[in-house]
C-alpha cells in the first residue's frame, strides 16, 4: 500500500506544481535557517577529544584578592600564577600532566633569502602530546628529563616545517627562535582540536600554536606573555622576575587522572598545598579549588556564546512560522481535493487510509524541503565564512549526522503540519460533495 500511496502523492503534487512547490520553499526556508544555527553550535559545542574527555581535568585555585573573587559569585582564577604552574609541574602528583602559556618569538629559517617571522609559541611540558592525543608526521614529543634540564628542543607544526625545512624530515636538524638554536624532535600532523580547549583563553577557535618548547624556558629565555593576564596586586618587584614571582595569573595546566580515586587524591594535594601556602600569607581566600574536565570547562567558558543559543532559538521559532504557512498552504490543497476524498470514501476507502495516504504526500513534500533546506544551510554557512572568515572555517562545515539531522526534523516538521489539514479533509462529509457534483 505504501508504494500506492507514494504514486497517488507524486499524481497529486503533480497536479498542483505552484502549490506544491511554495510548501517545499517554506519548510526549505525554516529548515535553512535552523541548520545554519544548529551546524554552527553543534560543532562549537562537540566533544574535542571524546575519547578521554572525561579523564582530562582543568586545575584551578583561588589565589585571588581576599574582598573580591576573581569572577562571581565565587569563581577561581581561570588560570595559574608562575609559582603554583612551576611547583605543580614539579610535584608529578598526577599520572600525566601539562602545564602551559601561550607565548610568540622570532623564527629566522636558515638561508640568507629567508626572512625572519614571528611564530606563536606554547609553552608546555612533556606530556601535553600523549594527553592530548597529538597526531606526529615525523618523531615525537620530548621526555620529561628535557622539562627539568630546559633543554632547548621543539615539537613544530606540519606547516612550520614546510616552511623552513621544506616538507622534509627535520627531526634531528636545529631551527633559531628567539636568537637561540632549538633541535627539532618532533614534527605534529595535521592537528586542529575544535574548539581549541587546551587553552581557551586565546581563541576558542584558533589553530595551535606554530612551535612547543618546555615550559621552564620562558623563565630561562624571558619568553613575552600571551593570552590573557589578571592580576588583583601589582607586582612587588619590577622587570621580568618580578612578574613571574607576582601573583598575576597567565599560565594553564591539565592533569590526566584515570579514575575516581586518582582524582580525589589529586584533589586532596590541591588542598594541601593551599594550606601550605596559607602558612607563607598566600591564599587568603577560603579553600576554592577546582577539577573540570573538558565538558565542563567548556561550559564554564561558554565556549556557546549566548548570542548562538538566542539565534538557535530564533531559527527555531522562524520554523514554526514557516510550519504555520505550510498547514495554510496544506489547508487550501486538501481543501480543493475535496470532491476526490468524498469520491474515494464512497468507493469503500476509509478515513485511516485516506489519511495515512495524504501523511505520505506531506512527508514527500517534507523531504523536498529537507533537501532544499540543506542547500540553503550550506549558502548560509558560506555566507558565515565569507563574514567572519577563518574564525568560522571550523564551525561552519555540514557532517553526515547534521545532514540526517536535517532531513529527519523536515520530515517530522511536515507530518506535524500536515495533521490537521489531513484531519480536516478525511472528515469531509462524501454525501455534500457527491450531490454537489
């Protein structure tokens, strides 16, 4: 019955082509728009490293001013001072763990016709790579002895080494940043974590960074700061020593903890340590520490800006008008059938039939509209490209599942609107309609 079904609504939208097609246009309308709102919070919002996401923790403590927390109503500092990133790092409390700060150097490729570039550079430790899954073309990450000697190697990016060594294998070979002869250890893959978790507070949707060198070397080579910088007191020393052993915060760290227990006891050191530092006049805030793993931090970021979800919703409501639009539309052509619904009731076809018939032909123009509606998300995420540029080239691109996504809410949204226009033509009264005729 259904391919009869299938023929009888191909018949009837046949039939009436304008009809048909401005019912396809309004659900291709609101479809359009939903889909560009929801493709660009979906990816905004997806899990950037779902395979361990739940094992990753963000460490915060509450080094703030005592008369003021860092953000309300009792939130900690988003990042860490040089002291509490030095002596974390040092202490190895964790299975794994990464500590971290943007910086920027120049590079100076070798070869007198190279000009010298400035590059973004993180700073970290050993077991950033291994936590965070970092894809290698050539070599690797460097080892934890490399942390504590501030030996000068680097892990550069896919991109760096096509630009100073050609695409060929560099590991072993030495690149100059900042004045000084860096050996080259490890070479990443293409590697573009959406969004940017690791460091959030430089870009939620940046690329990595261009070269990564040990994290102790910014005290050795006096490395600029980068990202974001907060402080509650000036510093009481001046110069670049002064900053570090101030209580601005400018550094990250992540720790990688297996199970439950480890995290609890992670926890406990956190606590242990602030009451430490209390006994030193640090600390003068109540204990406030923090362990979020990549989901919540992201959410405590609002990596989703407010102003996406309001759009989100807005999309949403532009739907139901266009819905609205489609159940008129859809109440005019049942409406003009009726002498064909009052033909086939008298004939022996019954009201289920005759609405599970007219459901099809809604559901057929819904899938219409599902696919025009695609085409119409994939011009409006383009426009999105071309309107804020590379910030959106990686929230901006359709998958499989938001495609799937898109043709089950046209189907569902059409058989929706096509209720009560069906409703209302299966209960036609066959006998007014047959005397009229």
């Amino acid at each position: 019955m259904f391919n009869y079904y299938l023929r009888l609504a191909m018949l009837s939208i046949k039939r009436n082509p304008i009809l048909s097609s401005l019912m396809v246009m309004a659900i291709a309308l609101g479809i359009g728009a939903c889909m560009t709102t929801i493709t660009i919070n979906y990816l905004m919002s997806a899990d950037p490293i779902p395979q361990k996401s739940d094992k990753l923790f963000y460490v915060q403590v509450d080094s703030w001013d005592p008369n003021d927390p860092f953000d309300e109503p009792n939130e900690p500092p988003d990042q860490l001072t040089w002291t509490e990133a030095k002596n974390f790092l040092q202490a190895k409390k964790a299975y794994r763990q990464a500590v971290m700060a943007s910086s920027s150097a120049a590079v100076e490729p070798p070869g007198q016709d190279s000009k010298p570039y400035m590059a973004e550079i993180r700073l970290t430790s050993a077991d950033f790579f291994a936590m965070f899954q970092t894809p290698f073309l050539f070599g690797s990450g460097w080892d934890q002895s490399a942390d504590q000697n501030r030996e000068f190697v680097v892990v550069i990016s896919r991109e760096t080494n096509d630009k100073v060594f050609g695409g060929e294998n560099s590991i072993g070979r030495t690149i100059k940043v900042k004045g000084n002869n860096f050996r080259v250890v490890g070479v990443l893959d293409s590697w573009i974590p959406v969004p940017k978790f690791y460091d959030l507070s430089t870009g939620q949707f940046n690329e990595p960074e261009e070269i990564f060198m040990p994290f102790l070397l910014k005290e050795e080579l006096e490395m600029p700061q980068g990202g974001n910088t907060n402080c509650w007191k000036s510093p009481a020393e001046e110069g670049f020593r002064g900053f570090l052993n101030s209580e601005c915060v400018n550094y990250q760290m992540w720790v990688e903890l297996r199970d439950d227990a480890e995290k609890q006891q992670y926890m406990d050191y956190l606590n242990s340590y602030v009451e430490q530092q209390k006994a030193f006049g640090r600390f003068p805030r109540p204990l406030n520490n923090r362990l979020s793993d990549v989901m919540e931090w992201m959410e405590i970021k609002q990596v989703v800006a407010d102003d996406a979800q309001i759009m989100l919703w807005l999309s949403f409501m532009f739907l139901l008008v266009c819905l609205l639009n489609t159940i008129g539309l859809l109440l005019a052509k049942f409406t003009g059938k009726a002498a064909e619904i009052s033909l086939r009731r008298a004939v022996g076809a019954s009201k289920s039939d005759l609405f599970k018939q007219h459901l099809v032909e809604t559901a057929c123009i819904g899938l219409a509209g599902g696919i025009a509606g695609i085409g119409l998300a994939l011009i409006g995420l383009q426009g999105i490209k071309a309107l804020y540029g590379e910030f959106a080239d990686r929230v901006t691109s359709l998958d499989f599942n938001l495609v799937m996504i898109a043709m089950i809410l046209a189907l569902l949204s059409s058989i929706a609107a096509g209720l009560y226009p069906t409703w209302r033509a299966c209960s036609i009264q066959p006998a007014s309609q047959l005397k009229d005729q």
